[in-house]
C-alpha cells in the first residue's frame, strides 16, 4: 500500500537543527533514544533526525561540541537563540 497523505503515515519524532555558521557546530550526539547517536552535520552546520513516534520526545537531549570545544547539552530547542523568521 503505497501511503499519499500525512494522515495516512504512522508519526514519527523529528529532531533538527542549525549552527549559525558553518564552522559554528563540530558535532552534535542525540541522548535519549536509546544508545547515543551521533547526528551527521552538514558542511552548513544542519543536522536532523527522524525517530519512531515511541520516542518520548521529551526525554531527549542533545549535545552540541561547538567548534571553540565548547560542549553544551540541553533539550532540543533549549539554549538555542530562537529565529524570528
């Protein structure tokens, strides 16, 4: 069966993000869904996710290696600089 409408897709958890620079972000790790995964960062600095909808959104962290050697871990969206777009 071929799924054509959101309402038809089983939900899912996306986690994603963007560094302010492309050198801004070395590495980012998502914590809490089960073994830590390290995220791919693009050459732009964007990174993304897509979980299984068990996934408690909730329980998610991610650490962030910024490129001074800086780490910081928070929840997604937390200490982040929202983008008035």
């Amino acid at each position: 069966m071929s799924v054509t409408s959101w309402s038809r897709s089983p939900a899912r958890t996306v986690v994603w993000g963007v560094g302010r620079g492309s050198k801004t972000v070395e590495s980012v790790t998502l914590l809490g869904a089960g073994s830590p995964r390290r995220l791919t960062v693009s050459q732009q600095g964007a990174f993304a996710m897509v979980l299984p909808a068990a996934v408690d959104p909730a329980k998610l962290r991610l650490r962030v290696r910024l490129a001074t050697g800086v780490t910081q871990t928070e929840r997604p969206g937390i200490g982040l600089v929202a983008d008035l777009v």
